[in-house]
C-alpha cells in the first residue's frame, strides 16, 4: 500500500466464469476475502512486492512476502550498501523451523514491540528499505472481510469501503523477520534459487543479493552495479536448471538488459540492446515457460524474443510480435507466457491447444493475450495436397478424411478445386496411368468420358442405375473441367515449344511457356490499361456479316491462340471439327457465329440435328427419355436445332436513319419465341446443359449487336476461354 504497510487477502468460495457467460451478479455465490495487514512503523510507499516461492528442499518456507519500499525513512541514514547492523547480522534468521525456534533464535517479538534486528522499532524501520514478513509464523491484524465484488469488500474493492489508515491506534504493529538497509530504496524485488536468495534492485543502479541461509555471521550482500540509474526490474528464469539466472533492466532509452548468474555476480553472462520506441525504454521481461533460455522484451508496443543460451555470450533474435494497431503511442507494462500445461496436444477439436501464448497489459489498461510466434512455418504436401505447420513444439498436419485436402479417397467433394481433383485422381485410380505429358492425359480423360457415357447406355438399357441424374451430370462437368484444362496446357506447351521452329511462328506466340501465357501478359497490358479500354495499336474493321466492330492485333492474335480459337494455320474448320468430333455441335456453332460464318453455324447446327436423329433412332427403349445430356436424344431437341439454324440463316441488320442498328420484327419475335422452348430456355432448371447454354448464346449475341455483349462475357456457362477469346 501507499502507506508501506502489505496487505494479504485471503480469497475463499472462489469460482471461475467464462467471460463470455451473461451470469447476474446477483444470481452468484460471490467468493469473500479475508484482509491481514502488516504494517511497519514508519510510513512510507510501497514500490515493489514479491512472495516467496516454494523450494524443494524440506529446511524451506513459502510463508515469506517481501517488500520494498521507496526513499530512505531517515534523512541522515548514509549507510554502505551491506549496512546491516553487526546486532542484526549475527542474527540473521535461519530458513525454515517452527515459529518458536524462529523467536528464541533470532528475539524476535513475533506478536509485535521491540525486536533486536537493527535496534529498536521506531529506529529502525525507517533504515531499511526491505521488509520481509513471515505471514504464517506471525499472527495477523484481520481488519475486516466482505464479499471482493460485494458492497462490503474489504481493501478498496469495487463498492467497497477504502482500507484502513496504518498507523497508531488502528492496526497493531508488527515486526519484520528480514529488514535489509541501503543507500536508496527499492525499486524491484524478486526470489531466486527457489527463493534461497532474495535479490533487490535499488533506485540508484545496484543490484543486491541476500542469502538467506547464512547465519550467524557478518556476511555482507553482494552488491554489483547493475544500470546507469533504478533497477526497474528482476526476472529470473525458471528453466535454469541451477535456478540462479535472473534477468535485469531499467527503463532509460538506449539501457540493455542484463542477464546474470548469482553464483558469478562478477560479470554479466550478457547483455541484450533493443531499439527503443517513442524515446522510451524497456518496460518488462518475461522468460518462457516451454522454451528454455528464451526471453522475451517489452519495448512500447513491442514483443521482442531472444534466444540467450547460444554460443559466445551472444543472444540472437526470434521473433518480434506488436500489440494494438499502431496508430496511438502504447506501452506495454506487464508480460507474463502462458503456463506449461498437461494436456494432451494430439487433438482433433476445432480449436484445440495452442500453445506458446503471453499475457499482455498496456498503458491504456488493454489486456491481451497473443501469440509467441505470428508467423508460424508452413509446407504443402506435394503427395495428397495437405498443409502442416508448425507451432512452437508442435506440428500440426491437415487430416486426409475430410475437407478439401482429403486426398485417400475417391469421393470428390463440392468446393474441391481442379488441382486437387486431378491430383485426387492420380493417387486413387491406379488403373489409369496420369503423367506429366498433356496430350497423354489429355487421351487418357477422353477415353475415360467415352467409357461413362458407354456405361451409362448399358445401364439405363438394363433399367438400373447405379448413380442418379443428378451425381452423373456432376460426374460429367468434373471430368470435363479437367479435360479442358490438360487441352489448354498441351496447347500452350506446342505453342512455346514444338511451333517455335515453323515459319512466322514468332509474330503469334511470343511467350515462351506456361508463366508467360497469362493473357494479361499476351496482351502486354497493365490493369489500368485493361481499365482504359485496350491498346491503341489495335486495327478496327467493320464485320460484313456481323455489322459489328472487329479487333485485331498481334498481342490479340496471341491471346485468342491461348484460348484455343486459332489452330494451324488459321483454319477455323479445324476448331470446329475438335469440338464436333466430341459431340459439341452447339459450341461449334456457336464458334461459328463468333467468327463472322454464319454459314459454318448453320451447317453446324444440322449436323447436330442429324447426330441427335442418329441417336434417337438406336434407342430402344422409349422409359430413356431423361438419360444422358439433358435429353439431347429427343425428338424435340432435334427440332430446336432445326429452328435455330434457319433463324440464324434469316438473321439481316438494317441501319437506321440515326446511324443505330435494327434487326427486323419479324426476325426478333422469333428469336425470342426460340429462346422460350423447353430445350432452351434459361427458367428450365432441368436444362442446364453446356450445349443448352450456347443455343441460347447465339440467340442473345445476334440480337444483341449494336447494344452490348455483356449476355457473353458475363455467362458462367459458356468455358471461360471462350469468354475471354470472344472479349
């Protein structure tokens, strides 16, 4: 307390709450405390607090509660830094013992009066500027109890009634069982050796050491000059195995810590310069818990860890974690890491144990619990796609049952990406031979779609199915996804290495792999050029078939080559017989269109009539009507091609008088008749094919010219390289 005295609440009925627990206080069994005081005679504030910690030898107490206090209680006192009185020296009190050994050894007045350490009480408190009381062996003054959040608390409490005023008449005196002198009070205290030893950081630079063990003799305290003014601060480190290295540091800017060994006080073990924020200086250490030899360093806003066992004397630098957002000046004031714990780490809980954490308070009375590390190591499984990352001593690796990264498995799972599907795919099906050679896997996933669309006909043929619609319709996308991508790499691969020799192949592909076949990059366009609408190098020219603007540049004629729209030589036949050749006559049309031949798309689209035709024929069965392909074997969707190619071949553009351009009435109606048929229209959720979804593509492009192409670009139905070739 300010008044010098120590105060020792004795706290029962305590409970623990969750901070997140919406609990009346009223509803509460409240925990009350029990207050004891122990004053000295003279007043004078308190600055430092230590209790003793249990040893593990059996001549030990834990009962001992130091304290420190500010100034010099007598103006004249110019006592030597181990001025112990030569009466109190030689009684210097033993560790340990009952309390009626502690009396007739040392005649001490444990019920208070005179005592013989240093004279007389009223002389000679005020001499010493450390205190040590033994709150078992001494009776104590109860100056009153209460609940500690009631509105009886005892010592101040919130509600509570203020302590009472230390001195005559009010709190009896007693008398200290240690009382050490010194040149300026005490500005920190703390035990080391399991409390063996009681160090004392002094306001004017030393640091003092006492053995408690002597006794009955004249020994002195070894006193050493520790820092250019007080000694903020004592920390020992607990993972010693001797126990007899202890931390120091002041708080001026540009003051190391200092660490030190008691049983060689005549040097430090090292020191440690951290760079100083605000023009402040260091505010407080702590040493960790779980890593020996770790200490970690409270500067402003800071956390800075050092390892101080490395060789040559030298600490080296860990880790540097900050505490708040920056944009106020924050100190730092208090550390303490979290305790080791016995819990088992291998867990499979949501938030499991975390290690390696420190409790933080700062200036503005903020207390925060961090991380030790806010960078942890991490490394992905080149096997199975998994992610571990390690944490203090500890690795955690992602499980293989579950979740995206869940490779042991065949069963593919809904937000998977393509990677982990192909990957998913080279591990789990043995029987199909994946490599890193494109065009074979690109073989090997066409000869897998012909096999599911052949076991699909036997097995509706049968009349059973093994999996519904729906999974194979999810089936079908997957593999087709994959499909595009090994197309799209092997393309990329002749493109920067088999073509590099032919003629002219320098003026349409200059990219020299897949890191340089970014279209951003094709097109040698920043983000803000892309913003600011293209390049100023492009040709324009004026469909004649389209009535529409037409692009073109080298750059373009690049990135459209990655997408897949120019094959050699140029000729559109060959891109519209890859994808007829598969069975996709609707994208071939629609390919078509994009190009400027309408011709193309027409002829396209009957062939696709002629191959649905073909199809509806073999069936023998009429119970097939909603097998594969969204009913692309139907009668009706043979008719829809039909419809749609004669519309296109009908599709003509007229300028008006203000220079805009109009398809007929005539032809828009049925246009918008075409795109309400069953097999078409976007309001069936049952038709949600890809040959579905470019029907109703080359519908909306044609009647959309001269307004906006948005309807394309922004269709996540059509294959995204076709939506970048079309842009």
């Amino acid at each position: 307390l300010t008044s010098g005295a120590l105060a020792i609440h004795s706290i029962s009925n305590l409970h623990a709450y969750s901070i997140n627990s919406n609990i009346d206080e009223s509803d509460l069994d409240l925990p009350t405390s029990t207050v004891s005081h122990y004053a000295p005679r003279q007043q004078r504030p308190s600055s430092s607090v230590a209790w003793r910690p249990s040893a593990s030898g059996g001549n030990s107490k834990s009962g001992l509660v130091a304290i420190g206090l500010v100034g010099s209680g007598s103006p004249s006192s110019n006592t030597s830094n181990a001025s112990i009185s030569k009466a109190a020296s030689a009684r210097v009190l033993p560790v340990g013992g009952s309390a009626s050994s502690l009396a007739s050894r040392s005649s001490v007045n444990l019920g208070g009066g005179s005592t013989a350490l240093g004279g007389s009480v009223g002389a000679g408190d005020r001499d010493f500027g450390c205190l040590v009381w033994d709150i078992e062996a001494q009776s104590s003054s109860v100056s009153g109890a209460g609940t500690v959040r009631g509105k009886n608390a005892a010592a101040g409490g919130r509600g509570g009634s203020p302590p009472p005023s230390v001195g005559k008449g009010s709190v009896p005196i007693k008398s200290p069982v240690y009382r050490f002198a010194h040149n300026s009070g005490v500005e920190s205290l703390s035990w080391i050796m399991q409390g063996q030893l009681l160090a004392v950081g002094c306001q004017k630079r030393n640091v003092q050491l006492y053995d408690l063990r002597m006794s009955g003799t004249n020994a002195a305290p070894i006193s050493v000059f520790a820092h250019t003014d007080a000694v903020s601060g004592i920390v020992p480190d607990d993972c010693c195995p001797t126990k007899t290295v202890f931390a120091t540091f002041g708080r001026n800017a540009g003051e190391p810590v200092k660490i030190w060994d008691a049983r060689m006080m005549d040097s430090t073990l090292g020191e440690i310069r951290v760079p100083t924020q605000h023009g402040g200086g260091i505010s407080a250490l702590a040493w960790s818990n779980e890593r020996p030899g770790e200490l970690a360093i409270a500067v402003g806003d800071s956390i800075r860890t050092f390892y101080t066992r490395a060789p040559g004397s030298r600490a080296l630098p860990v880790n540097v974690s900050y505490v708040g957002n920056g944009d106020e000046a924050l100190t730092l004031q208090c550390l303490a890491f979290q305790p080791p714990s016995e819990r088992s780490t291998t867990t499979n809980e949501q938030l499991g144990y975390y290690p390696h954490r420190i409790l933080t308070v700062s200036s503005q009375g903020e207390v925060s619990i961090i991380p030790e590390s806010q960078v942890a190591p991490i490394a992905v499984s080149k096997r199975d796609g998994r992610i571990a990352h390690g944490l203090g001593n500890t690795v955690w690796v992602g499980a293989t049952t579950e979740g995206p990264s869940a490779m042991e498995c065949e069963t593919a799972f809904a937000n998977e990406d393509v990677s982990s599907r192909m990957m998913r795919r080279a591990i789990c099906l043995h029987d199909v031979r994946y490599s890193t050679d494109a065009r074979n896997n690109v073989t090997k996933l066409e000869e897998e779609k012909e096999q599911l669309f052949a076991q699909r006909r036997v097995q509706l043929s049968q009349g059973r199915s093994q999996i519904s619609d729906d999974d194979f319709s999810e089936t079908l996308r997957n593999l087709e996804q994959l499909l595009h991508s090994w197309r799209w790499i092997a393309l990329i691969e002749y493109l920067s290495y088999e073509q590099k020799g032919e003629e002219n192949s320098e003026e349409f592909w200059p990219a020299k792999g897949l890191i340089d076949a970014g279209v951003m990059k094709l097109l040698r366009m920043t983000s803000r050029e892309a913003a600011d609408n293209g390049s100023s190098s492009d040709n324009k020219s004026k469909s004649v078939t389209l009535f529409c603007d037409v692009y073109d540049s080298p750059p373009r004629k690049a990135a459209i080559n990655a997408c897949g729209w120019v094959k050699k030589y140029g000729v559109l036949r060959n891109l519209l017989d890859q994808c007829e050749s598969s069975g996709e006559f609707e994208r071939s049309a629609a390919l078509a269109v994009w190009h400027g031949d309408l011709g193309e798309c027409v002829a396209a689209l009957q062939r696709g009539a002629e191959d649905v035709k073909a199809l509806f024929e073999e069936r023998n069965d009429d119970d097939d009507v909603s097998e594969i392909n969204a009913g692309r074997t139907t009668e009706s969707y043979r008719e829809t091609l039909s419809l749609i190619a004669m519309c296109v071949a009908g599709f003509n553009v007229t300028t008006e008088s203000d220079g805009t351009m109009k398809t007929s009435n005539i032809w828009s109606s049925a246009c918008e008749g075409l795109l309400r048929r069953p097999d078409v229209s976007e309001t069936n959720k049952t038709n949600q094919s890809s040959g579905a979804v470019y029907l109703r593509a080359i519908l909306l492009f044609l009647q959309n010219i001269g307004t906006g192409f948005e309807c394309i670009i922004h269709n996540e139905g059509i294959l995204l390289a076709d939506r970048v070739a079309f842009a």
